[in-house]
C-alpha cells in the first residue's frame, strides 16, 4: 500500500499463489482514477474505475490499510 502525506491512497498491490497458479492485483490512483490489472493465472484484465478523492483501499484481509483509516478518525 502506498499513501501521499495526507494518507490518500496512490497505489496498492496484492501478489499471491492460489491453487498453484499466480494471481496479483496491481492498483493505482492518479486523481479520482483508480486502475486495477488483475493477473490469474494465464488470464489477465484491466479496469478503470472513479473512486471519491479521499477514498480508502481496504483489501481485506490485509489489515495494513487500516492504518491509514486509522488517521483518518
């Protein structure tokens, strides 16, 4: 997870071995653009999507992005 000093997130990424095959997911924000690749196994996409400026990425069950909710409240 990657945040700017206002803990605004910029990019986030997920890389993992399911059912012996890869699968990562790679997002990044520029402005209100979040744009995710997706890879699993042999297969992979991209997407586009508008999210609020002050979202928060919580991929769960990855527990770090709750630090930076954390600073928010």
């Amino acid at each position: 997870m990657q945040y700017d000093p206002n803990w605004n997130p910029r990019a986030a990424s997920v890389e993992a071995t399911v059912r012996g095959q890869v699968f990562s997911i790679q997002s990044t924000v520029a402005g209100t653009a979040a744009t995710t690749h997706v890879v699993n196994g042999t297969q992979a996409a991209d997407r586009t999507d508008t999210i609020a400026p002050d979202a928060v990425f919580l991929p769960s069950p990855f527990w770090g992005p709750f630090d930076a909710l954390a600073h928010r409240l």
